[in-house]
C-alpha cells in the first residue's frame, strides 16, 4: 500500500492504521506498532556523521559485518541482531536527538494524530530499517509468535525517492507486509480468511481545523466495519466530490467547521444529490455497515 503526493504527517497515521486494520480484520490481534523518524536529507547527514564516529571508536567491540556497515552506512547497526553488538547499539546517538525542527514537527504530529485514532504505539529510536531511501517515519508492526523474526510488516516515508530515480519532487509513504509470516500466524490461530469487500466511504474535509475530528471519526468508521478514507491534501469540495463520483462512491460523508461546532456530519447521496445531517457519534450506526 503506497499514498504517493501527500507530505502530511496524518496520512503517515493513517498508513499505519490501515496496516492494523488489515491484521485485525484477519482476525490478528495483540501486535504492537513501534515507530521512530530517521529525519530528511537536511539533518540525517550530521547524526550520520555523529554514529560513525561513536561507531569508529568502538569498532572492536562490533561484529564484522556491522564494522563495514560503519563504512558504508552507519543507520545499517541499528539492525544486527548479533549479542556482542547489543551494549554498543543501545548506548548509540540517538536519531530522535538529532532531528531538524520541521522533522521533530512531523513526527510529532503523527504521534497526534495515532492518539486520535486510538492506536496504542511505541516509539523505539533505533528503528531505522532497512532501506536507504526511508525520510521522516518508519514504523513495524510486531508480533509476539515468531521468535526473533518479529516483525509481521512495517513501511516508512520515502519523500525523495521519485526525485532521486528522475522525477519531479513527490512525498510518499507506504507499507509492506509479509503474506508467509500472516498466514503463520492465522495457521496457528486457527484463523480462516475473510470474504466480501465493502465500498468505501469518503470522508469529505477541506480545512485543517477539522482534521482531527475526522481522524477520530475515521478511526470510529473503521472500528464500526465501515471502509472510509480522507484526502489529507485537502482539495476543495468539488475536487473532492468528483472523484467521488469517478470511483462510483454511492455516498460521501461531508465535514467543515460549520458540522464539527454541531457535532454532525452531512450524509451526500452521489445519485441524487440528497443531504442529511447525523450527529457525529451515530454515523457508525446510521451507515450501518452499507456497502
């Protein structure tokens, strides 16, 4: 899964949740989200050059393959798994302690917006994977059935990866997820998989102020077996409705300041055009699961 254009940290939230969401309608439960910011392309050099240096002086308590990750890419310790290595990653610089303000921005705003959506996390400093192009977060989604290999998928940002491979400047973040280590884990609980896929719902906003609010009110759809989504780049109303109506939505929900100060959201009908308002906390119920 890959949301390509949008730079806005709430989409980083969402990327994550939907990871979640996937597991959880699998029916797998009990993982954990950890996630950290390796920062950008402006404050990622100095702390690179801060680790190699930490790194360089205890070289000989490293093992050989992390003593040439010193050479070619000092974020690249942070993933052994080798014991002797254990004392000097864990004493290592921080990444968090080094990044830029608008980094410690973002990042910070992605914890905002996970607490919105409910969605307990830890945030682990040495989580950098294992990917040069990865900006800003990195996340995996851990479990606690497969031993050492614990991570069941995970993704991060990667704002400059198009630029670098020769297109124009485009922010994106995504996620992978392992198929192998998903069906273990349904194996072992028994699990089957699911069936029909519901239509999802747009959630139409276009101004800032009511971002939070509808990131609850997202989780709240999903939570409620409600597909739902929201255009975190925040086009207009009209952009928003059209492409709406390219994907064949039968209906939008609609909310602005003007709802939110109200606690309802409008309820468009794309054929007809028909509105209604809901109060915010029976649109779950309201909608109740319609495809």
């Amino acid at each position: 899964m890959e949301a390509i254009g949008i730079a806005e940290p709430e989409a980083d939230a969402e990327i994550i949740e939907m990871i979640l969401h996937l597991y959880t309608e699998l029916g797998i439960t009990g993982l954990t989200p950890v996630i950290n910011s390796v920062g950008c392309k402006e404050c990622r050099p100095g702390y690179t050059s801060t680790l190699r240096g930490y790194l360089e002086a205890r070289a000989a308590d490293l093992c050989e393959d992390c003593r040439r990750r010193v050479v070619l890419n000092p974020l690249r310790v942070f993933d052994c798994k080798v014991p002797r290595c254990g004392a000097v990653i864990a004493a290592a610089p921080k990444v968090s302690d080094n990044l830029c303000p608008a980094c410690r921005s973002h990042f910070e705003a992605v914890c905002v917006s996970l607490r919105a959506s409910g969605i307990e996390y830890v945030v682990r400093p040495q989580l950098v994977r294992g990917i040069d192009y990865y900006t800003r977060t990195t996340f995996e989604i851990l479990s606690g059935e497969l031993g050492a290999q614990n991570a069941v998928g995970g993704g991060g940002r990667y704002n400059d990866l198009v630029e670098t491979l020769g297109g124009p400047p485009t922010p994106a973040i995504g996620f992978g997820t392992g198929i192998e280590r998903v069906l273990m884990i349904m194996a072992e609980r028994g699990i089957p998989c699911p069936g029909d896929v519901k239509r999802v719902v747009p959630l139409v906003v276009w101004e800032r102020e009511c971002l939070v609010a509808a990131r609850v009110l997202l989780a709240g759809l999903r939570r409620g077996n409600i597909p739902a989504e929201i255009d975190f780049s925040l086009p207009s109303i009209k952009s928003q409705l059209r492409r709406a109506h390219r994907a064949g939505a039968p209906r939008v929900l609609i909310l602005g300041k003007d709802e939110m100060a109200r606690n309802v959201v409008k309820i468009k009908q794309m054929g007809e055009g028909a509105e209604r308002e809901v109060a915010l906390d029976a649109v779950v119920r309201e909608l109740g699961g319609a495809s």
